[in-house]
C-alpha cells in the first residue's frame, strides 16, 4: 500500500460502543475481530473509520459526539430508531442476511425496508463526501452498505474504492429471487476490488453479473463499461499471535484449570457463537443428543459448554430460535443428567476475553458446525489457543473455514447421524494423530492471519488501479483524437486498415443481422473516394455477405481472415495453398455439439468453420465450448489448423491464414505516411503485431492488446472515423503549422 495514500474504512458500526451513565457519554473498544485486524489500517497516518457508533445519539449530543470521536480517528452516521427499524434490522439482517445464509424462507421482502437501505446507504455516502479526496482509498465492509460503491464513485470517478462481504454470497439460484437484485449488483459495481472469503463466492458473484445484469467477465474480472471491476477471494484470519499469547497468559492457565475442576475432569466440548439461525445451534443438539444415545458408556464422562452469545433478539425468527434452543437444551439436560453430572452447561451471554480463551485451551473437542458461515473466526481462534496442540476441531463443510482447514474433522451439519459418530471419533482420536492435524492448521491459520489479509486486500487494489491508470492512459481521449486528425489530414498516402464486426457495427445475437447502416455507408464512403486513401475492411466473415454489403464502396476487403481478399473494381481471389481436407471430421464433431446444445449453430465459411453459441444459455454455451475444444485440440494439432475463440465462437481454420499476414500485402506493395489499424477482436492482434511502429493501432474495448491505443466502443470508432472524414475542414479553419508542430 502507498504509505502516503489515507484510508477510509467504512462499515456499518464503528469500533467502538457508545454507553450513556447519568448523563455522560462513555465509550468502549470493540474487540471484534475486524476491529482488530482494521484496526492495524486505521490507527495509521490521517486514516479515518467511517461508521454508525451503535447508539441513537439526541441532536444535542450529535457535535459532542462528533469531536469526542474525531480524536479516535472515527466519523460517524447518525442513525434514527426508524432507520436502525427498517436498514439494519429490517433490510440488512431480516432481507439480506437469510437469504445469503440460505434460508430463503425467512428473507421478507419490504418496500419500506427496501427505502430505507437505499436512503440509509445514501446518508453514508453523503458522510464519505464530507472527508474524501480523489486521493484517499475508500475500504467499505459488508452487506448493510452494498450501495455505497456507486454511490461514491459517481461523485469520485478516480476515487480507489474496495468492497469486502463477510457473509456468503449465495448461488445465482438462490440471489435472483430479491426483487431487489439488479440494484445491488449495480451499486457494488462502483468497486474496483469486490472481496468474498471463498471462491466459491466469487463464482457465484461473477455469475449472478452475467445473468442478472449482462455482465460479461474475463476470469475474475467483471468488465462495466470501461471500467474492470477485479472479484477475488481474501479469506480472513484473525490476530493468531493474540489468541497464542493470550493461551500462554497466567490468568488463562488459572482459569483452563478451575473449569476443569468444575467439570470434573470430563472430556470437555465447547461450542461458542451468536444467537443465530446460520450458526447450526440446533442441528448440533440433536448430533450431541444422539451420540449420547448411542455411547451410554461416555455418559457422566463429556461435558458440553455451550456458550450463546445473545444478538437479534427483538427479531422473530431470532425469538423463535431462542426457545428451541432452550427447550433442547433442557429436554437433553433432563433426560441423560445424574446426580453428579449434567450433558451441558449452557451459558447465554457473552464472556470476557481471557475466559473464551481458557475455554478454547481446555476443550478437547470444539464443534464450530455453521449450517452457513462466511469464515467463522472461532474455528481459528481455537486453533490459535492450543498451545500443547491438543485437542480435534469439528468444522461443518457450509463454513467458509473449510476451504482452509481441511486437517479439521469435517461435517455436513445436516447429517446430524454422521454429525453424531464424529463427535465420538473426536473424543478418542489418538494424540499423534490430534497433534498431526492441529500442526498442520496452526501453520496455515499463523501464516495466513489478519494482517496478511488486510496486506493481500490492499495490494490487490494498489495493483488494479496501476493498471487502470496505464489503461486510461491508452484511451483515446478528444486530444489525441485531433492529434490523430492532423496526423491524417497531413498524410499523403493513407493505408486505413478496419475491421468489421464489433468495430464498425454492434454485435448481434443474428450473425447476418450486422447490416451496415447509412451513416457507416456514408463515412466509407468518404474515406474510400479520398484518392489519397486505401480502405480495407479486415473481416472474418464469408467473403459473399461482405460483398453484398460493402462491394459497392471503391475498397479493398479481406474476407475469412485472409483466406480470400479482393482489390476494388477486380475479382475475389482464394490463397492458392489452403486445403479443406479436414474439413467433414470437424464438421462432424461440431455438428453433434450443435444437436446437444439449443442456440448453437455452425457457419460455414470456405476455409474455416465457426461454431457460435451466442444464442445458447449462459453458462452452458462456454461449457460445451470448452468440451467441443477439448475434443478437437488433437485432431487439430498435427494437421496445420488452428483453433480462434472469439467472443462465443470457436472457429477453426488453417494456421497460414491470419489477417496480420493478409495485411502485409497491402504494406508491401507500397509506401505510406499514414496507417490506421482498428479491430475489437483478437484476431486482429494479428494485424497489430504486423504494422510498422509509426501506424497509430487501437483496440476496441478494455482486452490486453498490442494496440497503442485503446477506445470503447463502435460509436467511438465511428466519431474517429468523422473527424478524419472532416479532417480537411476542421484543419483549414485552424493554423496548420501549429497544429502540425502539435501533432508530432
Ligand atoms: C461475520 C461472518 C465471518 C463470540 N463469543 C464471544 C466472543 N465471540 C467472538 C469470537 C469471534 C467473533 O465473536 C465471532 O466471529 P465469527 O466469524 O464466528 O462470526 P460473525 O461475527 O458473525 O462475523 C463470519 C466474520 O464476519 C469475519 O469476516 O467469519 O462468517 O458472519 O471473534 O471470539 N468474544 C467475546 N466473548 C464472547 O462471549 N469476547
């Protein structure tokens, strides 16, 4: 990270807890995990935290407020009861928290909700307005603020915004029933950086873009208009070297061996999380309950400490949790519990830190069995804690954890009967074993900790904008584009190379629906009458549509990437060289993908056959795609032919044929002062590479490329191509020699 670059986190709560006691405003660090990790970040240089401070703040205590908090480098939003009612409660945690969590039956949907996430996010993003420059790095958390993106990036454009989910995010399947959906997608978009835990979210974000909002992608990359929108997976740790000094303190020690007094020397399990539907704090119950049905002899020997930390409370679904969990608690109590001995000691409240961590020291087993978590931060503090390295983690699959600690005892949540026999495996692995498994995590969890999360965060974002820089530095902006006009209007002999689809004309999911429309006809025209041009069109299309369209323009015209070409006013002519022997065996192959795959169809060209799957599904078209190319790599290699993908085509045709070389006979047989290349694909990569270093060579789009220039799209081709068409005009109302000395 730029040391000198000032960071701006945001989330929806600050780190700190504002408490009021007779008046007096108190406030106390919060010792989550994300404050400790962020925590390295905003204490930094004029860094800033931006956030609600977890309390409804009267007008009159608002400035107070305010200054006591600058001192501590935080900013906050001031939030109304209404609000904190219909944003945080209502649309964050009761719309889309359940729905992420995969609990689609609990997500309601709510209009009034729905104003109040928009307006709340808004509010946030008028307080960022109030303390950011174009310079600072903007770092936003979470799902309350999935707006706030776009929000600022519309009144920042430069701005470096990165975006990070701490929860799921869920299957395409699951995303697309929120009335709400494209909205989010969109307001998120203003990031340069979206992180998730897993790529697993990553996969299901890139294809809830492509479905809901047309998003095409390029690997991780999100391409939204000109800009690339990088999502990648950062999975978070916690501070490992805290929890292992923590474990190695006095106090904890004390403690580790009172609790195991109190417990009679049992072999202990812990579970430790927020009152939660996600959290599997059901499901685990019936596992324990069942493994005491099946091991009578474990009876009186195990103690499970259940620690519920209270959250949500006022909510429904929470309410209704809480007494579930009460009733299974005491119905397993009552049934197995003696004299002397109780199944589980259930706590419900929070602990201080030194006891959580005494209890995560003495476990022998802990059951971290989410039925959907985005990380789960306790399974890595357990694993920081065991400084004898003792002790079996179970950790359900659905947490995002999983991916990471694959040493741990893994459990569906769900198969509570498997649930159950692991629990009983845990409790009698054999040491070596125990200490195999735990050395293993203690590696992965100390060296991919907090800090290296934060660190790879914001590396990635220093990264992607360097490249966003390099890249707007390549388009061509109103400058360069009359500097290219004065190149042109001085240019004598002028060699104007163009491509075709993409380029001149918007794609179209009909390939012969690419009609070239008057106002191309008219610039063509233009161009190709000036008796100081020669216009070629570079197509990869067949040579009889680009006749019938273009044939009656005074150009020249390469057809098939070369396979055929035509001088104005003479015949087409075919390279001499081709063959088409291989022809019906790939024809063959591509017609039995055709017949599996609704939408796709194959083009036929005379030296090449093209396989299109604009029109198949999302998603199945580049799953066949990919099939298809791995059925015919081989038949290809041997035989002189290569393999073209282009965008949701693969064409096939002979590796002597590329537009590059077609392009070089126009540049052999004369001498120019002027070149122009423009194409979109990358098959004109080909004609990039085979220009001479003083012709001016732009690529349409965003795609790496060997062109020098770079512009956005075909309506931007077409305004280049005006101003050369007005080249003359625009130069004799302006001094010429200046404008030459401007243009060199
Ligand atoms: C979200 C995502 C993701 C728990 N009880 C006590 C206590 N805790 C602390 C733990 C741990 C934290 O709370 C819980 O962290 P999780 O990761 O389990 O869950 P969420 O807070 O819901 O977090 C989650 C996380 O964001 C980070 O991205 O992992 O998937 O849902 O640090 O130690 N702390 C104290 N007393 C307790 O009684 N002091």
């Amino acid at each position: 990270m730029n040391p000198e670059k000032r960071v701006l986190i945001v989330s929806n709560r600050l780190p700190v807890k504002i408490s009021e006691n007779e008046g007096e405003l108190a406030y106390q660090n919060s010792e989550g995990g994300l404050a400790t990790g962020l925590g390295s970040v905003y204490k930094q240089g004029t860094n800033v935290w931006i956030g609600w401070p977890g309390a409804v703040i009267e007008d009159g205590q608002k400035d107070q407020v305010r200054e006591d908090l600058k001192e501590l480098r935080l900013h906050p939003v001031f939030l109304t009861q209404q609000e904190i009612n219909d944003f945080y409660e209502g649309f964050s945690n009761e719309t889309l928290w359940p729905l992420f969590h995969y609990f689609p039956t609990y997500s309601t949907y709510n209009p009034q909700y729905w104003e109040s996430y928009k307006e709340v996010n808004q509010k946030f993003a008028d307080e960022i307005l109030k303390v950011a420059t174009k310079d600072d790095v903007i770092w936003i958390h979470d799902y309350q603020l999935l707006l706030l993106p776009e929000l600022i990036r519309k009144e920042i454009p430069e701005v470096s915004i990165g975006f990070f989910q701490h929860i799921p995010f869920p299957s395409y399947e699951i995303f697309r029933s929120l009335p709400w959906r494209k909205e989010l997608l969109q307001g998120l978009y203003g990031a340069d950086v979206i992180g998730f835990h897993t790529y697993d979210d990553v996969r299901h974000f890139i294809s809830a873009a492509s479905r809901i909002t047309n998003t095409n992608s390029i690997a991780n990359e999100l391409i939204v208009g000109d800009r690339r929108v990088t999502v990648d997976a950062f999975p978070i740790s916690i501070d490992y070297k805290k929890y292992n000094e923590l474990a190695e303190s006095q106090q904890a020690k004390r403690n580790e061996r009172k609790l195991k007094q109190l417990i009679n020397h049992n072999k202990l399990i812990i579970s430790i999380d927020r009152l939660d539907y996600s959290k599997g704090i059901i499901h685990r119950l019936e596992a324990y309950q069942l493994f005491l049905e099946k091991h009578p002899e474990l009876r009186g020997k195990v103690t499970l400490i259940q620690l519920v930390v209270p959250s949500r409370d006022n909510v429904q679904k929470y309410k209704e949790l809480k007494e579930e969990m009460n009733r299974m608690v005491s119905e397993i109590n009552g049934r197995f519990s003696t004299l002397g001995w109780q199944p589980i000691q259930h706590f419900y409240r929070s602990f201080p830190l030194h006891l959580l961590s005494a209890l995560y020291k003495a476990a022998d087993v802990a059951l971290v069995t989410p039925m959907r978590d985005g990380m789960n931060l306790v399974s890595k503090e357990y694993i920081a804690s065991k400084l004898d390295q003792k002790g079996v983690l179970i950790l359900s699959e659905m947490a995002g954890a999983s991916r990471e600690l694959s040493d741990a005892v893994i459990v569906n949540p769900y198969d509570i009967w498997d649930f159950a026999d692991k629990i009983y495996q845990a409790l009698n692995m054999p040491e070596d074993e125990q200490k195999r498994r735990m050395v293993a995590m203690q590696q992965t969890v100390s060296k991919f900790d907090i800090f290296n999360w934060v660190k790879n965060f914001m590396d990635k974002l220093t990264e992607v904008k360097a490249n966003q820089t390099a890249l707007s530095a390549r388009i061509i902006n109103p400058s360069i584009q009359q500097k290219i006009g004065i190149r042109y209007f001085y240019g004598m002999k002028r060699l104007i190379l163009l491509d075709y689809d993409g380029t001149l004309v918007p794609f179209h999911k009909q390939v012969n629906a690419a009609v070239p429309d008057e106002e191309l006809l008219g610039m063509l025209k233009t161009l190709a009458e000036d008796p100081h041009n020669t216009v070629v069109i570079t197509s990869g299309r067949d040579y009889h549509t680009l006749d019938n369209w273009l044939g009656h323009l005074p150009m020249d015209m390469i057809a098939e990437h070369g396979a055929w070409y035509k001088d104005h006013g003479k015949p087409w002519r075919s390279r001499r060289d081709l063959t088409n022997d291989w022809r019906q065996e790939i024809y063959h192959v591509m017609d039995i993908y055709s017949r599996r795959t609704p939408g796709a169809f194959i083009e036929e060209k005379s030296y090449s056959l093209a396989w299109h799957y604009r029109r198949v599904e999302e998603g199945l078209g580049t799953l066949r795609a990919h099939e298809l190319m791995a059925d015919i790599k081989h038949f290809i290699s041997d035989r002189g032919l290569q393999m073209l993908q282009g965008d949701k085509v693969i064409e096939i045709k002979s590796i002597a044929v590329n537009k590059g070389k077609a392009a070089k006979r126009w540049l052999e047989r004369d001498q120019y002062d002027f070149i122009i290349a423009i194409g979109d694909d990358h098959t004109d990569e080909d004609t990039f590479k085979a220009m001479p270093e003083d012709a001016i060579t732009i690529k349409v789009g965003t795609n790496i490329s060997a062109a020098s220039y770079f512009l956005k799209s075909y309506e931007d081709v077409r305004k280049l191509l005006k101003e050369l068409c007005n080249a003359e005009e625009a130069a004799t109302n302006q001094d010429k020699d200046m404008l030459l000395k401007e243009a060199s």
